[in-house]
C-alpha cells in the first residue's frame, strides 16, 4: 500500500504542499473524493438530478470534491470540504465520436477565485485530440504553478479505446500505464485513471500518486472488491462518482469506501458495513 507521504512534493513549495494536506488524511495519507461531475458531458446524470440534494449527506464523508464550475454555484459556500475543480470539457454524449474534443473551460482565475484548491483536466491519449487535450492539461499546470493548485490529470478513454479494452486482453494495462505515465511526465501532480488488472504495474511506473476513478455503476461488492484491489496495489484513493451516488444507499457506500482507503477494512467486512449501515437507516424510516 501506498500514501501521499512516498511521494516528495519537496520541489513545489509551500502552497502545493499545503493544499495537499487538505485532501489527503493526515493518518493514513489517502484520500476518498467524491467527483460530482458528470453532467458536463452527460447532461443529467441518475443521482446527480439535484447536486446539493445528493452531496450534502455525503459531505461529512469526502475528503475532497469534484464538481463542475456550474455544479459547485449550487452547493454551499460555507462548506469546509476542499474543492477540485473540473477545468476542461466542451464535449457532450450527444457527439460520442467527438468525446476527446475538449477545451479550456474553467480559467486558473476562477479556480483561484472559487477558493479551489486543484483542478481536473482531461487527456485523450491515443486520441485523435489527444495533443489538443494535452495543451488543455499543461497550459492550465503553468499557469496554476504560480499559485501552488494542484493539477489533476484524468486519462479519459472515449468509445473507440473502450471497444479496444474489450478486444485484447493485456492492452488496458498497457494502455492505463502508459497514459497515466505520459500525464505524469507532462507535470500532473495526481493521475485519476482506472482500476485494471496489473494495476501494482501501472503504480510502480507511475511518477505521479494514482486516484481511482470507478466507472460505471458495479454491484456494491464488486465495487469495494475493486477499491480495495486498486488500495492494496499502490492507489492513494480514490476520485468517485456513480458507484457512490448512484448506489442504493450513497452515505452508506462511501462509509464502506473510506473503511477500505482509510482504516485497512478487506472487501468483504467494508461490504459487511456496508449491509450494517444501510440496515440502521431503513430502520430510523
Ligand atoms: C470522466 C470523469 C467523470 O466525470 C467522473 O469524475 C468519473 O467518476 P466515476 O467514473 O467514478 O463515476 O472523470 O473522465
């Protein structure tokens, strides 16, 4: 297992640093954020119809969150829960072709101004845009460099590398490693990408510390089987959306999520606590 204190940020300065131990646990130097994001290129994602309605009871929870610009206006300010903020986008499901087609949609000043203290941007590697998404990426890490934010970049697949997953076993891993090394190189901080078999793999030649983003909804204990795969071999945490707030029972879900980051807990007690938890909310009903 990993944690933020393997990697040195000794070169960043103070302002990094300081906002890094805003989001990761000072016990275990891991960290569960919750991303919130979705609607920028899904438009009305399940669970996210109303985001304040869905993120607060989950508040208390996160050590991080990710919204959207917009999705963020909606929440309120006087939460204490650090902010990442998603600065790319410009593409939308209705154009599934064109999902590598983003841009700058969120500028350092905003995310200054929104007290965030990092931001996502997207990369398409093996993409037809993936230069474009790269520019995205490294354009806003230099300008954020002057104020110490911490970027995150997402290794973002669109259909056609998805169909490719599916083909040949072997090239997820590759691919995921690969990408998520390029990402490090170009100056990310932090590496959302997911979870694969061989994941130790992708760690190990990783520069950057890796967060685990979770994909599409999964039965629960399929979900914390993966979360904890992905811990064991080397991810600081974890960056995820639907199988939390899509989940039966969400605060439920990403106590049993923070038992494995945080406290160690294997699949099957999270899932244990999981069942535990949800049983005492259906009966205070
Ligand atoms: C797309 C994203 C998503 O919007 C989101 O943050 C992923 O979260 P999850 O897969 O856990 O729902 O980053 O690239």
């Amino acid at each position: 297992m990993k944690s933020i204190q393997d990697f040195s940020f000794e070169g960043e300065g103070r302002g990094l640093q300081n906002r890094l131990a805003q989001m990761f646990d000072p016990e275990s130097g891991r960290t569960v954020m919750l991303a919130v994001d979705h609607g920028y290129f899904q438009g009305v994602p399940k669970g996210l119809e109303d985001i304040r309605k869905t993120v607060e009871p989950l508040l208390p929870y996160c050590d991080a969150l990710s919204p959207t610009i917009g999705g963020l206006r909606t929440l309120d300010p006087w939460s204490r829960v650090p902010i990442i903020l998603r600065a790319t986008g410009g593409n939308s499901l209705e154009r599934r072709e064109e999902l590598d087609d983003e841009i700058v949609t969120v500028s350092i000043d905003e995310v200054v101004s929104a007290n965030a203290i990092g931001f996502t941007a997207s990369v398409y590697v093996g993409l037809p845009r993936q230069r474009q998404t790269m520019e995205n990426l490294v354009s806003l890490i230099n300008e954020a460099s002057t104020y110490g934010l911490i970027a995150i970049g997402i290794t973002a697949v669109g259909d056609k590398l998805k169909g490719l997953f599916k083909s040949e076993k072997g090239k997820q891993l590759q691919y995921i490693r690969d990408a998520s090394r390029i990402l490090a190189e170009n100056g990310a901080h932090l590496i959302k990408t997911y979870y694969c078999d061989g994941f130790e793999e992708v760690v190990e030649s990783c520069l950057a510390p890796i967060v685990i983003a979770g994909g599409t909804l999964r039965p629960t204990k399929e979900a914390l089987e993966f979360t904890s795969d992905a811990i064991q071999a080397g991810a600081v945490g974890v960056d995820m959306g639907r199988n939390i707030f899509q989940s039966e029972n969400p605060v439920a879900m990403i106590q049993a999520v923070r038992a494995i980051v945080h406290d160690g807990y294997t699949p099957a007690s999270a899932h244990d606590l999981y069942q535990e938890l949800s049983k005492r909310k259906a009966e205070k009903r």
